[in-house]
C-alpha cells in the first residue's frame, strides 16, 4: 500500500512549472512564458529576430517535443537568455520556426517600406526636385 501514494504523486513544481509555459504569435511580435518560482515573460518584434532554432533533448525526442529559440541581437543572446517556446510538439516547433522566420521578413520589408516613405535614408534623397551638387 505504500508504494501506491507514490505511483500517482509528482513534483508539483515541475508540474507547475510546465503549466505555465507558453507562447504568442501576434502581428507584430511573439511572445514566450517561462518558469515557476521565477516567471519570465519575454515580447521579440519580429524585426529584432535573427536566426529561429528548433532543438530537442533526449528526453523531449522520447515524446516527440521540441524547444523553438528565437535568437535577437543583444548581450542577453550572449548568456543564453533568448525567448524560448519550450516543450512543444516536433509539428508545432516546424510551424513555429517557419512562421516566425516569414514574419521577420515580412516586419523586415514593412520597416523598409516606412523608412523609405519618411525619407530615412542617410541623406541620400533630396526633398526638393533639383539634382544634387555635382550631378
């Protein structure tokens, strides 16, 4: 009878922990939630993304999930601090991967588009309709 109470419990701080992970994919940006003790929610504009990776440990290849990391620039890249959509499956992690890598593409050619519709282009453009000195 003692070995039964110990079959059905878990550490409910890991289960905890796993309850509150998730992620986001908004228009503009996607969000990742991490943590139990500690809970970390991190915003990336899709802009600021630099490379999108999926990986998997041995124990998350035994039940086919995966961990997406969406890499920005920054010293917290550095240390390995990165937003990361942890334990999902390995069909969602090739969504996700996919998805948020078409979303830095399409936020990338926006803010080009707006750059060049302000006339934010170092310079180069003249306001006026006259050509530049030396032309």
């Amino acid at each position: 009878m003692a070995g039964a109470g110990r079959v059905g419990a878990r550490p409910p701080a890991a289960h905890l922990k796993w309850r509150n992970r998730g992620y986001a994919v908004g228009e503009n940006h996607v969000l990742t939630r991490n943590g139990f003790w500690v809970r970390q929610t991190k915003i990336v504009p899709y802009y600021r993304v630099q490379t999108v990776v999926s990986s998997s440990t041995v124990f998350q290849r035994r039940r086919r999930l995966a961990t997406v990391t969406i890499d920005t620039a920054g010293a917290r890249s550095l240390v390995g601090n990165d937003a990361k959509a942890v334990d999902v499956d390995d069909a969602t992690a090739t969504r996700l991967r996919e998805e948020i890598a078409a979303s830095l593409y399409t936020a990338l050619r926006r803010r080009r588009h707006d750059a060049g519709r302000h006339g934010r282009h170092g310079g180069r453009r003249q306001s006026s309709g006259e050509p530049a000195a030396g032309e």
